[in-house]
C-alpha cells in the first residue's frame, strides 16, 4: 500500500533482493525495528518430534509455508513501522515480512493452531 509523502517516516531502509532467477525483490531491513520488541518465546517444534509424532497421526497433510508470513496480516497501528522508502514513493507493508523478531514464534503458535488434535 502506497502513502503520502507527507506522512512522518519512522524506520525506512530498503534492501533490493535479487532472486536466482534474475528478478528483484524490494524488502525491508528491520534490524533496527528488533531492538524494541519483547522477544516472543514462543517454541519452534524439532523435526524429530514431527517426525516421531507422524506415527500417530491419523491424517497426513502437506502444505506449501514458502510464503506463509505473507498470508498473515499486520495491524493498522503496526504498518508505519513496516515502511520502506523507494524513489517511486513511500509503501507500508499490509502483510507480515519475514525479518522482523517475532514472526518464526508467530508462525509456529499458528501452525500449531491449525493442526492441533
């Protein structure tokens, strides 16, 4: 999503990503956005233990996460923290970007959500 020039900036580092098959990316570099946050604890599942509990599964499923965060989206109140700035204009992010502290705790609370018993 695009916003006004006039808008105040709090964080705007812009970071162009080029992808394995030539095409670019325009991403955030939030390093200086993860010093504030409280640090989500949140446990990431080891793969032995997934793999271990499969025996006792009753379904088996298989899903793509290779964009996951982006199906995810951020609170009106947090995008003027996920603002990048270009030549073309300034965007907010209206889906959660992979690099800030909390989003692998995030995403694992909610795979864990969905694929509960």
């Amino acid at each position: 999503m695009k916003i006004g020039h006039n808008e105040i900036v709090e964080i705007t580092t812009p970071v162009l990503i080029t992808w394995h098959d030539g095409k670019y990316r325009l991403c955030g570099d939030f390093r200086a956005l993860n010093n504030y946050p409280k640090a989500d604890r949140y446990p990431i599942t080891r793969i032995p233990y997934a793999l271990d509990t499969l025996e006792k599964a009753r379904y088996i499923t298989r899903i793509n996460c290779m964009k996951v965060s982006y199906q995810n989206g951020v609170k009106p109140s947090s995008m003027k923290l996920l603002r990048i700035i270009c030549h073309i204009g300034i965007y907010d992010y209206t889906r959660i970007p992979f690099g800030t502290k909390n989003v692998p705790a995030h995403l694992q609370r909610m795979m864990d959500t969905i694929f509960q018993e």
